[in-house]
C-alpha cells in the first residue's frame, strides 16, 4: 500500500509541477515516484519468498 501511495503522490507532483513550470517540485514528484515503485517492488519480492517457502 504505501509503494502505490508514494508512486500516485509522486505522479501528482510531477504533474502540478510540469503545469506550473515548477523544476524542484517535478523531481520531488518523480524521486517519490521512484521510492514507490521500489517499495512496490520489494513488496512483491517479500510475497514471492512467502509463496517459495510455504509449498
């Protein structure tokens, strides 16, 4: 849940930044959106573990 938060949060940045000429609030957009992504991706990561070792 809190990967997909920050990557849509840092979507949004992203997008009132570009709307608004903002540069700083564009990249706080897009490093949130990569904190998301990664925390998306350590999540699924953790699920497949749990899958291997409960067969």
């Amino acid at each position: 849940m809190k990967g997909a938060a920050n990557d849509a949060m840092g979507n949004a940045k992203q997008g009132v930044g570009k709307a608004v000429g903002n540069d700083r609030l564009r990249a706080q957009g897009k490093a949130q959106e990569v904190k998301g992504e990664s925390q998306k991706a350590m999540g699924r990561a953790k699920d497949a573990i749990k899958d291997a070792t409960n067969l």
